[in-house]
C-alpha cells in the first residue's frame, strides 16, 4: 500500500470537492468544512515525500492537520491518521492485515477524542462502517477491502441525512440539522474513495 499516493489522492479529493463540502456544512454547520480540510490537506501534501516510510507519512500527515486545519475536523482527521501511522509503524511494506489495524486505529482515535458513537450524525457514520466492512474483506486482499470500505463509507454518510445531530456544531441547530448530509462524514467517502483508487492502481 502506497500511503504517500493515498494522501496526496485524498488532497485531491479534497480540493475537487472543497464547495461542495463547505455547502453541505453552511447547511447544518458554519460553511468551512471544505476550507478548512482543503487548507489541511494542501499543507500536508507538500509537507509528504514519497520516500518516508508508509507510518511515517500518515504521522506527518495527521501532525500537519492537526496544525493547519481549523475547526472540529483537523484535531479528528489528524488523530485519525497519526493513530494510523502509528499502528503501521516502522514496516516498509503495508499489506492489507496491516492496512485493516491501521483504519481501526484510526476509529479508535477518532471516537476517543470526539466521544461520537454511531447514529449522532459525524464522520463516525461513514467510518466505523466502512472499518468494519474493510476488516470483513481484507482476505480479498487490499483493492477489494478498500472497495468494500468505500461502498459502506458512502452508505453510512447518505445514511446521516435523517439523522438529527447530537455531537459537533450541527447538534446546536436541535431538529433542523434532519434532512442534510453531515460534511465530516461527506469527506470520509472522499478519504475512502483516494484508498480504493490507489489500492487498485
Ligand atoms: P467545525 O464544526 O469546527 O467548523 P468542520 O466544519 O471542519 O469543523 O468539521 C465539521 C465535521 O466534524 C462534522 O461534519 C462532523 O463530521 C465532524 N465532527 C464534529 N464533532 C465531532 C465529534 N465529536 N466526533 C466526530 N466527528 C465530529
Ligand atoms: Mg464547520
Ligand atoms: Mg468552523
């Protein structure tokens, strides 16, 4: 797994989609999601080289968002990638076991600083599916795992748009956050959709 590749794809993502992430965040939260990651991201990519170990790049990817994004969203996605780093640790090569341990992680971190659990209406509804639904196709090998965790990430974030917001700034808006898609969780699909792109190439 080329980890390099996966976070300069997910900043492309990112950047493609920073409207479209900020639009669905003016709905139901303060309309910087796309900003904030978009800045994040940019900052992380030129601060990767292709070189560093694939641990080493996610670190350093996740130490930079945590610096350079504003909002709930840089701590969140930066511990979700330094707590992946750190599970991959100093190996050269990263298979799709280690991938697996990597992104539950990543949930763990997440759910740790965030408190969210399934169902309050965070990037936690697009990523706890999608880590389990990766656990359960690893043995397909990695392209097939990164594809099933992206068909479930997309599925948890379509699946927030009901869903009445109970952690973040959405949560303040009570009732009136049902019925829009929650941006954190909008941009977990594009974290997932850079994954299965680099797994299959
Ligand atoms: P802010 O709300 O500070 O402006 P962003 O707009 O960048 O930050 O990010 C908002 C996203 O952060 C939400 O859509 C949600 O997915 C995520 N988020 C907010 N609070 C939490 C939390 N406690 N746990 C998990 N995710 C959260
Ligand atoms: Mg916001
Ligand atoms: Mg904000």
């Amino acid at each position: 797994m080329d980890t390099y590749a996966w976070m300069v794809r997910f900043a492309e993502l990112v950047s493609a989609d920073a409207e479209r992430l900020t639009r669905l965040d003016s709905a139901i939260g303060d309309g910087d999601h796309g900003s904030n990651l978009d800045r994040g991201m940019r900052a992380a990519a030129e601060a990767l080289s292709a070189d560093l170990p694939p641990g080493k790049v996610l670190m350093t990817a996740g130490r930079t968002l945590v610096s350079k994004t504003g909002g709930a969203s840089g701590p969140l996605y930066g511990t979700a990638l330094r707590r992946a780093g750190k599970a991959l640790g100093d190996a050269s090569e990263v298979g799709a076991v280690e991938l697996g341990a990597a992104l539950r992680a990543a949930l763990e971190g997440v759910q740790e600083l965030g408190k969210a659990e399934e169902g309050d209406k965070t990037m936690v509804d697009a990523l706890a599916p999608a880590v389990t639904a990766y656990e359960a196709a690893a043995g397909e090998g990695l392209a097939a795992a990164a594809r099933a965790a992206l068909d479930a990430a997309e599925k948890g974030a379509e699946a927030t748009v009901p869903l009445q917001a109970r952690k973040g700034r959405a949560s303040y808006l009570g009732p009136r956050s049902v019925g829009h898609q929650d941006p954190g969780a909008a941009s977990t699909v594009l974290l997932f959709r850079a994954l299965a792109e680099t797994a299959a190439s």
